[in-house]
C-alpha cells in the first residue's frame, strides 16, 4: 500500500511538472483501482461504473492543480472518486430511482470532532434568527419535511413558511461572509 502510494505519488508530481507521459501512466494506475471502488459501491447498477470511471478520471486530471503534495495522493484521488459517486446518486434519485442507504454510509468520512463541531456553528448561526426562520430552516433544511408539513407543525401557512426559509437562508449566508471577514 505504501509503494503503491509512494508510486503513484511520484507519477502524479512528475505529471504536475509537465511530464505527459507520466500523467498519462497515473491515470493508467488509478484507473483500476478506481474501477473496483466504484464497481463495488454500484452493485445496484454496475452498467454505470465505467461512465462514473471517466467522469472521475476527467476530474481528477482537470483538477491536478488542486492536489497538495503534503497529503496523500491516494485521499485525494478517492474524495473525487466519492464527490463524483454522490453526484451520480443525487442524479439518479432525481429520476427517483431508488439508492440503498448502507452504500451511502461510508462516504461520510468526516471525524465525529467535525460532525459536533459543524452542529454548534449551526445552532449558534440559527439562534440569531427569529422563530419563525429559525424554526422553518430547521425543519425544511435540516430535517427534511415538507413545506406543508412543516406550515402545520409550526402553525403558519404554507407560503410563509417557505418566505421564513428564504429570508431566513439568506441571513444566514449574511452572518456567515460577515463571520469569515
């Protein structure tokens, strides 16, 4: 594992250098390893793993400027290889197909450090909003109900609900450039 990495890591500064060939016999060597990944995490539709196979190739050579040497080159060939893998599940839940949620589970890879960390920065953002925003974004964007279910939980109409969120979403994004400058 560690050869392979050190290998591979190699190709991948050689390619970055301007070395086409060496760029080239990465791709070659991700490849595989890749085509098992994601082949193993389509079980339901295996006749999608070579199209995401070249969607995560082109990604991973139209994005080599973004690798950091200081990482491994391997985490950062698989974080693409898991972003094309939620976008292909997110399209194929739009034409409502159905996703099992046990392969979903591991691309969550995120520390529970993170996890907690991200949960009071959005408690502490939504406790600066009114109730009513506060309470329609955490039921809408957080939870997941409906706009109706959420008008008769919180007792408003359905279309205040949705204004709540907006005006409510657009605050936060606010308070969020604010707390970054």
């Amino acid at each position: 594992m560690i050869e392979a990495e050190t290998h591979l890591k190699a190709l991948m500064l050689r390619g970055l250098a301007g070395d086409a060939g060496a760029h080239r016999a990465f791709l070659t060597a991700v490849s595989g390893n890749l085509r098992a990944f994601l082949r193993a995490r389509l079980r339901t539709a295996p006749e999608d793993a070579e199209d995401l196979l070249q969607e995560t190739l082109i990604a991973i050579h139209t994005r080599r400027d973004t690798y950091d040497p200081a990482y491994p080159v391997t985490a950062w060939i698989y974080a693409i290889a898991r972003y094309r893998l939620i976008d292909h599940w997110r399209r194929r839940q739009r034409r409502g197909e159905h996703i099992p949620v046990e392969d979903a589970r591991e691309l969550f890879t995120a520390s529970e450090d993170e996890a907690v960390d991200a949960r009071r920065d959005v408690t502490k953002l939504l406790a600066m909003l009114p109730q009513k925003q506060r309470d329609s974004i955490r039921l809408v964007k957080l939870e997941g109900v409906s706009v109706k279910d959420a008008a008769a939980q919180i007792g408003l109409s359905e279309s205040d609900v949705k204004i709540s969120t907006h005006r409510g979403m657009k605050t936060l994004m606010r308070l969020m450039a604010e707390a970054e400058t």
